[in-house]
C-alpha cells in the first residue's frame, strides 16, 4: 500500500513546502514529512493536487508515459466556437511542439468556490468555460493552448487527475487515503536492428 493526500490547492499558493520569497506554500495547510508532489499546479492554478510518500507512485501519476488523464475547468476570455474547440482536441501547435490530441467540451458555467482574488471582469467582453483533459504535462500547457487559438485562461482549476477527484473539497482542504500499488511496467524498447 501506497499513502497519498488530495489537497485542493488554492489560488496563488506554490506546489512545495518551501519558498525563500515568503510566498504561501502547502506548509500553510499541512504537515506531511516524507510526501512529495506528484505532477505540480501553477502557483495561479487551482484545484487538485496528489501527494504521495512512494516514489514510485509518485512517478506513475506525474509521469506523461503513463498516460493519466487530467482534467480542468478553463474560464477563458471570450466564447470559442465550435472549430476552436476541436482544434484544441486535435492538438496545438505551441513552441515546444504539436500538443497530444485532447478531450475539449464547451460546458456552463460550473459551481466553483469564490476565488480571491476575484476574476477580473471586462465589460465589453464575454467569458466563458470549457473542460480539457490532457495526457501530458507540459509547463503551462492548458493556458499556452487556449492562447494560442485566441482565448486566453482567466481561471484553471484541476478537478481530476486519473481516478482522483476533488469532489468534497474546499480549497485548502485535503483529504488522506491508501492505495494499492499496481505499477504498470513499461515496455522497452525493442532493440534497433543493423543495416
């Protein structure tokens, strides 16, 4: 059995328990010595993060060859149509590369805890939400893909990693629990023939 906590992170709170710039770090929430970050949030993203005190877990979660999928609420600046929200699916072209193809869904406005600071809102200019799932992990890669078709991130919150939800938890809020350990072995790769 493998240990790890669901904690719902907070906007503007860093994915460590330390910081030397005196930032709000999960120290203000939590004590968990021998737990380690699996797959971090940006410091202004919220929602679900896993810690865990197995390393090899940890590697399973956070590590793009496993495949997890990740979920996200994204309130974005403007509405997206229909041909933004495939192309997001079918993947973006960033500077780091073509992003894996995705799950995207326009979807109403979710019930979500206030956020503070609050959004900011332009008058003249409408919001609205979708919900992506990504296999990979990039740095900031939901906020650099929404930008990039013309909408850029106003909020992100990650309600799901693989199984894992933050179902029942404030923000600030975690919740502990055991788990089996079942590793998926990796395939090598197969060996490269001579000419």
């Amino acid at each position: 059995m493998a240990n790890i906590i669901l904690f719902n992170k907070p906007f503007n709170v860093l994915s460590q328990f330390t910081d030397d710039d005196g930032r709000p770090t999960l120290a203000n929430y939590m004590t968990a010595p021998g737990y380690r970050v699996a797959g971090r949030l940006d410091y202004n993203s919220e929602g679900l993060l896993i810690l865990t005190d197995d390393g090899r877990l940890q590697q399973q979660i956070a590590n793009p060859v496993h495949k997890n999928w990740k979920n996200y609420l994204v309130q974005v600046e403007g509405e997206p149509d229909t041909a933004t929200v495939e192309q997001l699916a079918t993947g973006v072209k960033l500077n780091d590369g073509m992003t894996r193809p995705a799950k995207a869904r326009k979807v109403a406005q979710p019930v979500l805890w206030d956020r503070d600071p609050p959004i900011r809102v332009r008058k003249t200019v409408s919001d609205s939400w979708l919900e992506l799932s990504i296999r990979e992990g990039r740095n900031r890669q939901i906020r650099r893909m929404t930008a990039n078709v013309g909408f850029p991130t106003l909020r992100l919150v990650r309600i799901a990693v693989g199984e894992w939800t933050i179902e029942g938890l404030q923000p600030g809020q975690y919740r502990e629990m055991s788990v089996p350990m079942t590793i998926r072995r990796m395939k090598p790769n197969p060996p490269q023939r001579k000419p």
